[in-house]
C-alpha cells in the first residue's frame, strides 16, 4: 500500500512537471509566432497568438498544431489604386496549421475569421476629398458625395449597398437611388463619383474576403481561406 501511494505521488509530481513544461513550451512558441507575424504583416505591435490543443509538446512533436487563433490590429490592406486600406483589427482561427522549414513557417488547411473596418478609412480609401462614407442604418451604407455643375457645387447623399465582387477579392459600393432633379447627366455624374469598387490586397496569404456587412462601427467582414500562410 505503501509502495502504490508513493507511485502515486511520483506520477502527480511528473505529471504536474510535464505540464508546466508543456505550459513553459506554448508560452514560448506562441511568443515566436507573434514576432514572425508582426514582420511579415507589417505590424506595429505583436499580434495576440493562442495555441490551442494539449499537449503542446506532442504536436510539436507532429509537426502539426490542431489550432491557432490569431488577433491583428492596424493590418494594412492594399487597393490597386496604391492606397493603404487599414483594417482596425482582425481575428481568425486557423485549422490544422502545419510546421515546416525548422519550425519557421507555418500553413493552415483552413481559417475562417472576422474583420472591422471604419467609415474613415474607408473614405480615405475611396481617394476622393469630395466623397465621405458613414453608417446609413439597416446594413446601408450613406454616401456623401459633391459635383459641380455649370459652377454650381451640388452634393447628395444616399444609401448605398456594399458587396464582394471578383470572388470575395473586391468591395463594391453602389447607390440603390440617386435623385437627378431633372438636371439631364446629373445621376451618371454622381454615380461616376460616389460607386466604386476596390480590390484588396496585403491580406495574409490564402485569406480572402466571404462577407460583408455595414454596422454602426464600420464595415464588418467574414473572411476564410485555405492554404493560409501564418508565418514565413
């Protein structure tokens, strides 16, 4: 009896060291993953890295970690225009994710994620001093937008939708009505500067936009992905 109770303290005894091991090895990993992620996204600060899965060791061991949830802010996206796209912050869970090249690159089967956009960036975006984007209320976006005609400066504001184009790669935003007051080429012109679509890059690799939705805060996005390159 003496003999069993003693095992049994000695396997607690290791068991607790194997996991403040186990512990010491996430804490350390995921520290390195969020340097790597900082330099290749470009960040100003390291981003939240949380390893999922125990033990940690053992998926070490495999080369594979069952998840990786990641937390960005300040991601700068990219249009074709040359204009940086600053996504407010980010969040995406990573399956599967696979280690390679001595532990310097990482790949995940999939992801899936969340992003948030304000109205701000947006309108710097849109590259247009005359243009300016708010929430317009019931997933709409409001519009703001001013021409000149024959020397008269007139502005209109409208409601607009917002969709993904070029297979969830583009943002498009369009008047659902633009009043013309029977000013002939009014509507075009307004059109011409209030509707536009924009394709977004700087994104991390493999990850690409699956739904948009306006919300007070700004423009909330779905995005996923497979083959995503975490780090390297």
């Amino acid at each position: 009896m003496r003999a069993l109770r003693i095992l049994l303290i000695l396997v607690v005894i290791f068991g607790g060291i194997f996991v403040a091991a186990d512990r010491f090895a996430v804490n350390y990993a995921e520290g390195e993953v969020a340097a790597k992620v900082r330099t290749s996204q470009g960040l100003s600060a390291d981003p939240q890295i949380d390893i999922k899965g125990f033990p940690f060791l053992t998926q070490i061991l495999g080369k594979k970690l069952d998840q990786v949830d990641v937390t960005m802010d300040g991601v700068e996206a990219s249009t074709t225009q040359g204009r940086n796209l600053k996504v407010g912050r980010m969040t995406a869970e990573l399956h599967d994710v696979t280690l390679s090249n001595n532990f310097s690159s990482a790949t995940a089967a999939r992801a899936t994620g969340t992003a948030v956009i304000s109205y701000d960036d947006l309108t710097r975006a849109a590259g247009d001093k005359d243009v300016k984007l708010a929430y317009g209320g019931n997933g709409k976006v409001k519009v703001t937008g001013t021409v000149s005609v024959l020397g008269r400066e007139i502005q209109r504001s409208v409601l607009s939708s917002v969709s993904l184009k070029n297979s969830g790669k583009s943002v498009a935003v369009r008047a659902d009505e633009v009043p013309g007051q029977g000013i002939p080429g009014l509507e075009g012109m307004i059109r011409k500067k209030i509707d536009f679509e924009r394709p977004i890059g700087g994104l991390p690799n493999g990850l690409v936009l699956d739904k948009i939705t306006p919300v007070e805060t700004g423009m909330q996005i779905g995005v996923t992905g497979t083959s995503v390159h975490l780090a390297g």
